[in-house]
C-alpha cells in the first residue's frame, strides 16, 4: 500500500470518528438542562441560612460523569462571608438529580447593609460530560437583603 | 465544452463539500439556541472560522489536484490545527455567564486527522510536482 493511501485511510478514519463524536455531543448536550435558584432561608439566632436549589436532568443519551458546584457568598464591600459546595455523579441517561446546597452567613456581617445593597452568590459549576467534553461556568448572582441588620 | 463541463463538475464537487459546514453552522442554534451568543474559537468568531472552513474545503474540493488546491488543503489542515493547540479552544459568555469548553480528547481526534491529512497533501503534492520534475529533468 502507498503511504498516501494509507494516510488517506488514516485521515478519513478519524475524520468520521470526529464527525461522529461530535454530532453525539450535540445531539445529546442539546437534551441536558440545569435549573437553579434559591429556594427559601431561615434565620436562627444570628445566622442566616440561604437554601439553594440545583436541578440537573440528563434527558440526552450519553451519561454525565460529574457535576460539581461551588458557591461564594460576597458581601456589597467584596467580603466572602460563606462558601458552599457540592456534587453529583454520575448523572445517568434520563435521570433528573438534585443538589441542595446552604449558605450561611452572620447577620452581624451584614449590619450597615445600604437599603439599595445587595450579597453577590458567585457560583461555579464544572461538568464532565461523558468523559469526552468539561464545560467550566462561572457567573453571578445577586440577592437582595433589603437592608439586613440596619 | 469539454473543458466547461470539467469547471462545472469541480465547482459543484466544492459546494457539495463546502455546504455542510454552512448547514451545520446554521443548523445548531436551532438545537441550542444560545451557542453563538458571543462565542468564540481559539478567541476568533464562529461565523467567520466556519466561513473560512467553507471556503477553504471549496477551493481544495474546486481547484484539487492544482497547487491551489493543494495549499487550500494544507491551509485548512493547518487552520484545525491552530483551533486544537489553543488552549482556551471554546469559549463564551452567556448573560453574564462565562463557560469553556475543554474537549480536550475530541481535539486530539481532530489534530491527529489534520496531521494526517497535511501529510498526505504534502506527499500527494511532492509525488505530482516535485517527482515530476526530477522525472522530466531525468529524460532529458
């Protein structure tokens, strides 16, 4: 065999390999959604527990490794006050799972809070999706706490 | 007549190649709707990546077998190549979200495929021109 037919092999092999893969991914990530949010709080004493909700549901056809969050909780002058972290795995074809995740903070730490201030929840999610693709996001979210402690 | 047919059947042949790009480009948002919202590869515009794809994968198809078609071809193989090495490869930010994709094994496949592929242009192209060459200067 000549080298160029055999590279030419080699180049359509993989190619379609690619092609094949990719089209998967598509495919199948187009059918995974995330659904954040807080869901309620409570005060005991002087603490106040933020309660967040994470759903993921894997409606595409390839299974999610690892889905792993990790939020900060920021006061209006960059203070972290608290941190909180969790994780899902695997998250089968199908499968709908859900992360509870809880944010404390000391109201004390909130004390001179401005009425227009606000805590900023950084969040970061990482996501191994079938060994093949890691998605790394990371945003922010603000809360109002409407003069906490003043 | 010869000749025209000959042009009309490369320049078809290239479209044929080059339209899947175009289609797929076009076809994604319809499944995510959000992809291209300031995306970027390698830190360059998906449109225009998948426009220089297009038009690349049209003139190795159109002008094959020319050195045209030939340097079409390593361009392209090259372009992959420079999408696979960069480190921050997919990119974007989506209502204030930044995301990156790291498809790190995918892009290996795809880098292995351009290697490949740039060195069976060059070895197809040294075989026609350079071999032909040295043939020609041998019967002289």
């Amino acid at each position: 065999m000549k080298p160029a037919a055999a590279l030419t092999i080699i180049t359509l092999f993989l190619s379609s390999t690619f092609t094949i893969l990719c089209a998967l991914i598509v495919l199948s990530a187009a059918a995974v959604s995330v659904e954040a949010g807080l869901t309620g709080f409570d005060v005991a004493g002087s603490k106040v527990v933020l309660r967040f909700t994470v759903a993921v549901s894997n409606g595409g056809f390839l299974e999610i490794k690892s889905f792993a969050v990790r939020m900060r909780a920021y006061r209006w002058d960059g203070l972290q006050l608290a941190e909180g972290e969790g994780r899902l795995q695997p998250i089968r074809c199908g499968a709908r799972e859900t992360l509870n995740l809880t944010l404390t903070l000391d109201s004390k730490d909130l004390v001179g809070a401005p009425l227009t201030q606000l805590i900023t929840v950084r969040y970061e999610v990482a996501v191994d999706y079938a060994g093949l693709i890691n998605v790394a996001a990371a945003g922010n979210s603000t809360i109002a706490v409407g003069g906490a402690g003043s | 007549m010869r000749a025209a047919i000959n042009i009309a059947s490369r320049v078809l042949r290239g479209l044929l190649c080059a339209m899947p790009v175009l289609i797929v480009y076009q076809a994604i948002p319809s499944l995510i709707p959000w992809a291209y919202e300031a995306a970027s590869l390698a830190g360059l515009d998906v449109g225009s990546v998948a426009a220089a794809f297009a038009a690349l994968i049209f003139v190795s198809v159109a002008a094959g077998g020319t050195p045209i078609g030939y340097a079409a071809s390593a361009a392209r193989s090259i372009l992959i190549l420079y999408l696979a090495a960069s480190p921050d490869a997919i990119s974007l930010t989506l209502q204030g979200v930044e995301i990156e994709v790291d498809a790190a094994p995918l892009l290996m496949i795809a880098a292995a495929s351009a290697l490949a592929d740039l060195a069976r242009t060059m070895l197809n192209a040294v075989e026609r021109y350079a071999l032909k060459e040295e043939g020609e200067g041998g019967a002289r």
